[in-house]
C-alpha cells in the first residue's frame, strides 16, 4: 500500500471506532440495576436532632437548629411542605432535600 492509501485506511478505522464508541455511549440505560429513590433511607423531620439534619444537602448547622426549634415551638410537621415555614428553607432547598425527608406524625 502506498502512503496515501494507508492515510485513509487509517482515517477510515478511526472514524469507525469513534462511531461505535459513540453508540455505545448511548446504548438504554437497564432500570432494573438503577438504584431507586425508595431504596433511600429517610430522615424524619419530627424526630431527627439538629446535628442529623444537617447532613442533608444545604441544611448545615444553623438551618438544622431552626428545625429543631421550629417543631418544639410548633409541634410536629404534618407534612414536608410544612418546612417552608421554617426561616432559611426555601423552594429550592425543600426540592433538594425532599426525597431524603419524610414527615412521620405519631397517632394521638
């Protein structure tokens, strides 16, 4: 083979294994591996002291206090949207700790 054809041949090899290379990137995703957001543990909000919701994303020391002062202040949160009422929790944080939370109230 002359050099110009050996040029091309290899092009030709690397444009395919980029191709494949490609395509295998984005080859489905198996869900039955994934790991599910059920499989998660939660924290409860109405039992967790201020040092464990502070290792939530976004919540720190100071914010894990307020919880905690917050629910002995006002009783146990119904629900998890009740945290918007806490100073320093917005939309964005109860978004990103929300699948990590729960809310368990005990029956009276």
């Amino acid at each position: 083979m002359n050099k110009p054809r050996m040029c091309l041949f290899g092009a030709l090899v690397c444009l395919m294994l980029v191709v494949a290379w490609g395509s295998w990137l984005r080859r489905p995703v198996d869900r039955r591996f994934a790991p599910s957001r059920s499989a998660a543990i939660r924290i409860d909000v109405n039992r967790a002291d201020a040092d464990h919701l502070a290792l939530l994303p976004g919540v720190g020391r100071e914010l894990g206090r307020r919880i905690v002062e917050y629910r002995a202040e006002h009783g146990p949160f119904r629900s998890v949207g009740d945290l918007l009422q806490v100073s320093g929790i917005g939309d964005r944080t109860l978004a990103r700790i929300g699948p990590m939370i729960t809310c368990a109230v005990a029956a009276p």
